[in-house]
C-alpha cells in the first residue's frame, strides 16, 4: 500500500464516518467529489454540502492490510460510528458482516424486489415467469384499469407537449418544414447553407465576437486576452476548480502536519498484535 491509513469525515450533526485508504486522500476526496461509494455519507454530503465536512486523517506507514482493517474496526467501535449512531453501515474491515439492523433493511428490500420482479438478479426467464404468474392471478399492474388510464393521460400529456415543442418523433412533413424554415430564419439550423453560414460568421466578425479573432484583428474583441467572453468563463470556472481542489489538498496536509503530534499520543491499538486483540 501506496500511504495507507484511516479518514474520518465529520458532518454538521456531530455524526461520523470512518474509512480505510490504501492511498490517503483519495477516497475521502472521492466521497466529498459525490462517489456514491458508501449511501449513508453520500446522502449526507448531498444534504448539509462538502464545504461544511471536517476531514481527519490518521496515517499507518507500513501497516499491513489485515491490521488496517483491524484498526478500522477499532475506530468504528470507539467513535460509535455505526449505523444509526454514525455513517458506517458496517462494522469495519474486509468481509465484515452488516450489523442486525442493516442487514433486516436489506433482507426487506430484497424480499420487496424478488416480489416486484425488479431485483438486479432477476434474469429474464425469472422475470417472464413472475410477470406471466401475475397475469394469470390478475395481479399484474398493467391490468387494473385505473392504472391503464392514468398511463394513458400521462402519455397523451407527454405527446401534445412533444407536438408543441416540434419534437415528437412522428410529426409529418409539414410540421417538420414549418420548424425547419423558422430554424434556417433565426440561423440556428445546423444545415444552413454556406451563404448563410458567411453572413453569420461576417456578422460576428463585424461585432467582434468571432472565436477565430486574435490579437492582432483590428476586429479585436473587448476583452483584455481577445477570447470570448463564454471561453473567458469557462476557463474562470476551471481555475475556480483548480483552486478549489489545491486549497482542500494543502489543508488536509497542514491540518495532517499539526494535528500529528497529537493523533499519535491518542489510544491507539498496538498494531503487532492488532488482528488478534481488536478482531471483533
């Protein structure tokens, strides 16, 4: 392992979450970067937002992956991190068995799927047998006629606002020649002739907003750098990221720097025999 160790992300409610990196601190960037690697943390950055995440980082130079896990667990029981207390839907660790609570979450959501004939290892054979057993009880969704009509209002609501909007894949020739015509009109259609596309491209020569214009075109543009203002924004909006990204790595680093001294006098296992003390 690469700088293997364990983050603990704290949120605005005082709940935490504790994790095990082989390469600190990519998964805890990944997390607070929306992976949904773990649904309890994603959905609470997703609430309370990144900025507001305390990031704690507690490395283990050369610590092997079993005690790692080992140690992980450890964190797990000591901050009482697990799910509903915490973030943590496990206690910790490889292999590690969900806790009773979750693990009745899943049997339920499972048991509710296999029903619904919606479960991701329903093979087609599976799902054509559950559909055709329905059908002949008269329990499929399709055949209750409520249902049927709700459908049908919804699609005949989707098809008018796809017809107003000349989007509908079945409009006749007509329509589609009126859209068009108004589309080469405005010039936004992408087939416009080359007289068409000379005009447009003279017009923003003349206004100064072609993106082929340089410094040296008397036709220069007002900005300062002679681009465009939405490559301007777009290249502000990468810098801010950029930025953003650097500012969050330094202070990981600097708060990891300070607070070392004092991680290292917390009670932490002894990592020789850490597999057989805290192997829970």
């Amino acid at each position: 392992m690469k700088n293997p160790g364990l983050y603990i992300l704290t949120s605005p409610s005082g709940k935490q979450y504790v994790g095990k990196d082989s390469n600190l601190p990519s998964r805890a960037t990944q997390h607070l970067h929306g992976r949904p690697q773990c649904p309890a943390i994603h959905d609470a950055i997703q609430k309370y937002g990144r900025n507001v995440f305390s990031v704690e980082i507690i490395r283990y130079p050369g610590i092997s992956h079993e005690a790692l896990n080992a140690v992980e667990r450890w964190w797990i029981r000591r901050l009482q991190t697990l799910s509903p207390s915490g973030y943590n839907l496990t206690e910790g660790g490889d292999g590690v068995v969900p806790s009773e609570e979750t693990r009745q979450k899943m049997r339920e959501n499972a048991v509710k799927r296999v029903e619904d004939g919606t479960h991701n290892f329903l093979d087609g054979e599976v799902a054509r047998h559950t559909n055709k057993k329905r059908l002949e009880d008269g329990t499929h969704i399709f055949l209750d006629d409520e249902i049927q009509q709700h459908a049908k209002k919804k699609r005949d609501a989707t098809n008018k606002k796809r017809l107003k909007d000349g989007t509908h894949n079945f409009l006749n020739d007509d329509f589609q020649r009126q859209v068009q015509k108004k589309r080469v009109a405005n010039g936004t259609h992408h087939f416009l002739s080359g007289e068409i596309s000379r005009r447009t491209h003279k017009k923003r020569l003349d206004e100064g907003t072609h993106h082929f214009l340089g410094d040296s075109n008397p036709a220069k543009r007002l900005s300062k750098e002679g681009r465009h203002p939405q490559t301007i924004k777009r290249l502000k909006g990468q810098w801010c990221y950029i930025i953003a990204v650097s500012r969050f790595y330094y202070e990981i680093h600097d708060y990891t720097l300070k607070r070392r001294k004092d991680f290292l006098s917390k009670d932490i296992p002894d990592l020789s025999n850490a597999e057989q003390t805290y192997l829970f």
